[in-house]
C-alpha cells in the first residue's frame, strides 16, 4: 500500500513541477509570430475585400507582423483598427493610406437588370447591398467599399464601379 502510495506522491509532484515550468516559461518567454499573427488577424475586420493589397485579412495579418506591410492599409478597418494594432504592436497609429490614385469607387446595381437573385448581396463581404430575393437589389453607398466582390456572381452583369467625388 505505501508503494503505490509513494509512486501517486511521485508522479503527482513531478506534475506539479511540468506545470509550474511551464507558466513559468509562457509568461517568461516571447510569444511566437505564429500567435501574434493570429492577434493581428483577430484585429482586422474580416471583409476579406483585398483592399489593402493582400488577397485577405489573414496574409495582410502575416505581412505586417514580418513588417512587410503599414498598419494603415485596410479602408474598411478605419482608423480605429489602425490604433488598436499600433497599441498591440507599439508601432506609432499612422493615418489610414491614401486610396489609390484613381480614388475610391463603389457599386452601382442597374436596378433594371437586377432579377433579384441575391448572390451579390451574399458575396459581399460588408452587407452593403439590400433587397429580397427575386425583388431589386441596390447599395448603401456609404457602405460599400468598392472591393469588386460583388461583380463576378451576378448572371446578368448589372453590377459595375463607379468612381466617388
């Protein structure tokens, strides 16, 4: 009986010192860019409308923490995420970048065409685009961010870009 009771004693201190190692290490220890991607990731807003040059939030993600990319790259993030991933990475907020030279564009239904088949509400990523099914679609133009992702789905080519003044 003494014998199993000194091998539980054993083994129950030897996980008692793995698990005080272990915090111990954690709290000590730099995390990996593996976690802070995903922190960084965690702080975008997920629209995935590759408007910072990156094909989603997550590459975007991995640029900026191996300093590839400015923090101030994603339109739909604005400037609250610009100073939220500054504080996270203490990196000074910068003002979000200039759009590009041709200026910001956005969506526009030709509300004759539209036949109400609701993919391009469904593939917008910021929910810019209202309508029932079978029933005209348009766009909240202060919305939209002009990441073209609503262009493609549409069967009747009703959707196009225009430039905002």
């Amino acid at each position: 009986m003494s014998a199993v009771l000194i091998a539980i004693l054993t083994v129950g201190v030897i996980a008692l010192l793995a698990g005080l190692g272990l915090s111990y290490a954690s709290r000590r220890l730099p995390a990996s860019d593996g976690n802070l991607v995903e922190q960084v990731n965690d702080l975008l807003p997920q629209t995935q409308c590759a408007q910072c040059g990156y094909p989603g939030c997550r590459p975007y993600a991995q640029a900026i923490v191996s300093s590839d990319a400015a923090i101030n790259l994603c339109p739909p993030g604005g400037d609250d995420t610009i100073q939220r991933l500054a504080e996270l990475l203490g990196k000074d907020a910068l003002a979000l970048a200039e759009p590009a030279p041709e200026g910001r564009s956005v969506a526009i239904i030709d509300e004759a065409l539209c036949i109400g088949c609701t993919h391009c509400r469904n593939a917008c990523p910021v929910d810019a685009i209202v309508g029932a099914h079978k029933l005209m679609h348009t766009i909240i133009e202060s919305e939209c961010t002009g990441c073209e992702l609503c262009i493609a789905p549409c069967p009747v080519d009703c959707i196009s870009l225009r430039p905002v003044a």
